[in-house]
C-alpha cells in the first residue's frame, strides 16, 4: 500500500509506518504528543488525507502532514485524556470529540475542522459502577444527515442529538430495549436497495437495531449469536451503502478469546472472519479510509495489528507487536517520517 498507517497505543504513543508496515516509527521527543504516552483516539480528515486528529493524554493534538508531527490545539480538552474523535462525512469542518477517564466524560464540537472547540455541556456523571470514571468509547455522525449525532458512553448510556449537537437526549433506559447502559459503539447505516436507513447501538454485551428512527429496538444478546462470546467491542461500516459491516468481540477484557464477523446483510446475519493467526486478546479497534475500502486494520488490546486486504473476510497478524492498541487508522497521504537516530551505550 501507499500511504501512512498510524496505531494509536497506551504507552508508546502513535506509532506509524510508511512502507506498508516492514518498519515502523514512534513519534519524536518534542512532540506534543509524548514519546511514552497515551493516544485514545485517531480521525483522518475526510476533505484532506494530511489531516489527523489525535485523541491524547494532554487532550486533542493535529498532525497536517500524515501523522509525522503533532502539534496540541489549544482548546477546552487540554490536560484531559481524548477518548473518541468523529467528522461529519457531509461536512468535515464539523467535529465532534469526547473525554473520559481519568478525566471527566464531556462531549465537544468544532465548527473549522478541529482547529477551535466548544463544550456542549452535556451532563454526566462523574463515576459509574463498572469502570469507576466513564468515558466516551463512541461518537457517530449520520452519512445521512449532519444534524443526527450520536455519542455512546461506558458507562453512561447512549444518546442522540438532531440539530447537530446543540440538545441532546439519553435513548437508553430500564424501560426501553437498550437497557444496558454500557455502550460501547453506535452507526448508522444509510437507506439502500429499498432498505430503511438503520441505528446500530452495541452494548457490552448486545447488539440493539432499530430500521424506525429508534422509535422501538430490537437487540440480541451476543453470546447466542457469536460462539458464546459475549464481549461486544465495536463495529466498522465497510462499505459506502451500508450493506458491509465488521463486529469485533471477544470473550471478555483483556481477553483471551476473540474473532471478527462480518456481515453482507446490513447485520441480518454474521459470518465468522478467518483469522490466520489467533489474537492474543479481544479486538480493540477498526481502522478503514475511504479511498480503499478493502484495506482494513484491526488491532488487539495487547498489541497485536491485523491486515486484511480483502474487505475483512480475512486476517493476517502485522509481524511485529505493539503495546496496548486503542486505535487504528491510515491514510492515503505518505508522512515524511524519518528514523531517529538511535542512542548508544
């Protein structure tokens, strides 16, 4: 491939490669972003392959050359740790971004492509039951409609805004189907070949659907559908109409067992992926571009990166290992990433 890939981890940072992964770079000593540090987050600007935005520990960084340098926008999200980032694909000079643990659960819009932001003022809580500090795992900005956001939160609930982040109201609760509110992914399929446009929310340990503008959900428990594994991580739209997606779940966090489905039926019915090497750990995180929908990455909470080149109908483990993978990403545009020099005893 010809591009950049960019893997985002807990500990050494962004490591990226430019020669179609035969080696690979951390970032340099005086970045933004530490040498050593905590990335949660990766968004490609759909308008410009050299834009990046990088969710961090000292809030949300910028890399305008592929993801060689970082450099931190100045915003309300300094000092706290970014935990998902989303473009708008009508308009990407709107973004949205969303904090969590160790900092406190906020949402955030941007109006010029991430270069300012705004708290939306969002209320949640400041400690849950399951992780102690939620954190925002989701954001989703419908390819339909620009106005229709939604942000899932662990734990925190799922919520929806349709005037473009302005109001927002939580959609889960004890009385409605998604009951569970853990919620770790949400998409939205848009309208194709006489199918109505789709709402996918992923709980912990369910997938809810709803094809009526989430007036009602349907949802199945995912350990009677995925071979008794019940962790549901998150889900990747793979193809523009909708009809394509990939579900990453695992049998628990870290986990010791794990597979991707792949689905060609907007989520009717799922197909176990091949995987030619067994993760070492639940699958984390999807990274897909545009450009080519069939290269997909995924990658592992302890470390390990896989390719697939076929749409994710099949797997192949990168060969070297990461730290923990909380993101992953590429873009079309090749960085100037150069090697450091190396120290000497």
């Amino acid at each position: 491939m010809k591009g950049t890939i960019l893997v985002a981890t807990a500990g050494q940072g962004i490591v990226r490669s430019v020669d179609d992964g035969a080696t690979w770079h951390r970032l340099g000593l005086k970045e933004a972003i530490e040498f050593d540090g905590v990335v949660r987050a990766l968004a490609v600007d759909p308008s410009d392959p050299k834009r990046v935005l990088a969710g961090a520990d000292v809030g949300m960084c910028l890399s305008t050359d592929g993801g060689a340098h970082f450099s931190r926008v100045d915003s309300p999200m300094n000092g706290q740790t970014v935990w998902a980032i989303a473009f708008d694909p009508g308009n990407p000079k709107n973004v949205f971004a969303g904090t969590g643990a160790p900092s406190r659960a906020r949402m955030y819009r941007s109006r010029d492509g991430g270069e300012s932001w705004t708290d939306l003022g969002v209320e949640l809580p400041e400690f849950c039951k399951g992780v102690n500090r939620p954190r925002i795992l989701s954001i989703c900005v419908s390819p339909v409609d620009g106005d229709e956001v939604w942000f899932g939160v662990e734990e925190g609930g799922a919520w929806r805004s349709n005037d473009g982040g302005d109001h927002w109201t939580r959609v889960d609760s004890p009385e409605c189907a998604i009951s569970n509110s853990d919620i770790h992914a949400v998409a939205v399929l848009p309208p194709h070949d006489r199918h109505p446009i789709k709402r996918v929310v992923l709980t912990v340990n369910s997938v809810f659907e709803s094809t009526d503008n989430g007036d009602t959900w349907s949802g199945k428990a995912s350990k009677e559908r995925f071979d008794g594994m019940y962790y549901t991580r998150t889900v990747q739209v793979v193809d523009a109409a909708g009809d394509e997606l990939l579900l990453a779940i695992g049998d628990g966090t870290p986990g010791t067992r794990t597979a991707i489905y792949r689905s060609d039926d907007r989520g009717a019915s799922w197909t176990r992926a091949v995987l030619h090497t067994a993760p070492n750990s639940t699958v984390w995180a999807f990274g897909a571009h545009a450009s080519d929908r069939s290269l997909l990455f995924a990658g592992t909470k302890y470390g390990h990166l896989l390719r697939s080149t076929d749409g994710g109908r099949s797997w192949f483990k990168d060969w070297r290992d990461f730290s923990e993978i909380t993101a992953v990403t590429w873009t079309p545009f090749e960085a100037p990433v150069r090697a450091h020099p190396q120290s000497i005893d």
